[in-house]
C-alpha cells in the first residue's frame, strides 16, 4: 500500500564491524563574523538511530541542521550525511544527497498556493515514474500515516500550525528518505498537539526504520524520542549520550534543564 517500493536503510559497517554513522560531525566549528556558534563540535548518527540536539536559544542547534543539509558549509572540520563526507561537495553532489535526507522546517515551509494534498504529492510529481493514480494512493496513505487525511483539500492557511508541521512531515516522506530532520517540530504548539506530534515522530522511525535528528528545548519530546542526546551549550558540546545517562551529568546547564523539566511536569 502505502510506500511499498521504499527503499531499505543500507547499513554500512566501520572498519571495526559496527554499524559506520550516517552522520557525523567531526571536529566542526562555524562563525559568523565574531559569532562563533559552533566550535569543536563532534558527534555522530547511527542508521536507524534518532538523536536529539538539545540546548537554549542561538547555541547553534539548527545551524548543525543547515550544515547536514548542506545549506552552510563548516569552517573547519567534516561533515558526514549520508555515509559521505559531503564538506566540500559542490551543488550537484548535495542535490543527490538531499534526495536521501529531508528536513522539516519550524514553520513547515508548504506552498500557500496548494491545498495539502498538492503540497503532498509535489515531490511524488517531480519523480515523473508515478501516474497520477499511484500518486493520489500514496499521498492518502501518508495523510492517514499523520492523521489529516480529512484535510487533503485545505489550503495551509486553513491550518494550525500543528497541522502545518504534520503535512510538513507527510511530504518529507513523500520523497522516501532514509534521514528526516526536524527543527523544533513542538515549538508554538499546544500540549496536546506537541504530544500528538513526539507520538508521531517516534511511530515513523518504529514503522520506517528512519535515521532521525530532531532539534527542540523540550526535554520531553526528548526523552521520548532520543536514542541519544547532543547538549549544545556556548557552541559546544557539554553532552553526547543516551537520556539516562544524561539524567546524571554533573554540568551545571544540564542540571538546570532537568530541574526545570522536573518542575513543570510537577506543575
């Protein structure tokens, strides 16, 4: 039905017989002018693994997004995406890579012109392989995957933002991706849909097998999803771990998020 010819995760092996990374930052650094916002930053993504980059406001968070993406290159340092170094790869090279890894974007970055279904099946068109049958099957199986089929002939406008980011979501899977990115997909949501939202990111990764960085401030959304935790703080990373590991980190940032967390789950 829905994706049937979606194409398995390839997972590569290191030189040591343990699955290589499909991301990996490597020492990399990125400034401004006189903004350094990432300095020295190294960590990695295994196939099929979900990582969550944490931290406040401006640490760097979605710039480390635009550099998988290629969107910015590094100052100093590789970038791997996809099991390639992609740091110096030219337009071409990073247009065949973005065909593997999507991103959500905060303010689901959909074609006001087009109704939801449309914004769904653009990039099914662009494959030109699909008759326009096979493309209105698919794009229903992914409006029904992100529980707003009903919504399939809604402009954007029409939509919350929650809805925005679940469309956003049903169309990064359209392009059968083996990564997806999602930059801060709970911010200005209510509870209730933030909930709905984490729900979802964490069935896709169970149902596709995806590779998952997911940028947020929301300490549950991140334990919901994290296989591991990136903890960004000045440009740096102050922890590179699983949750329960972090849960007993002595830096003093990190304690301050927990307690945080802690407080408004006790609210």
């Amino acid at each position: 039905m829905l994706l049937e010819n979606a194409k398995p995760v390839i997972r590569l092996m290191s030189t040591n017989g343990n699955p290589a990374p499909y991301i990996a930052f490597q020492d990399v650094s990125k400034a401004f002018g006189d903004n350094r916002v990432l300095d020295h930053v190294s960590f990695d993504v295994l196939p099929g693994e979900t990582v969550c980059i944490l931290g406040r406001s401006g640490v760097g968070k979605s710039v480390a997004l635009h550099h998988i993406m290629g969107f910015l290159k590094p100052d100093s340092g590789h970038v791997i995406v996809a099991c390639e170094d992609i740091t110096d790869y030219p337009e071409k090279e990073l247009q065949r890579i973005r065909k593997k890894v999507t991103m959500v974007f905060q303010n689901g970055a959909l074609f006001d012109s087009l109704t939801v279904g449309e914004n769904v099946a653009f990039p099914l068109r662009e494959r030109a392989d699909l008759s326009e049958e096979q493309i209105l099957q698919i794009v229903d199986g992914l409006l029904e995957m992100v529980a707003v089929k009903e919504m399939r002939d809604l402009l954007p406008s029409d939509l919350s933002t929650g809805m925005k980011r679940s469309v956003a979501i049903a169309r990064s899977l359209a392009a059968q991706p083996e990564c997806v990115l999602y930059d801060e997909p709970t911010t200005m949501v209510d509870p209730l849909m933030a909930q709905l939202l984490g729900d979802l990111i964490k069935r896709l990764k169970i149902q596709l097998h995806l590779t998952s960085v997911v940028v947020t401030h929301d300490m549950r959304l991140a334990k919901k999803l994290a296989d591991r935790i990136v903890f960004l703080h000045e440009a740096k990373v102050l922890f590179f771990g699983p949750y329960s590991e972090m849960e007993k980190c002595d830096e003093p940032i990190v304690r301050e998020f927990l307690q945080l967390d802690e407080l408004k789950l006790g609210a």
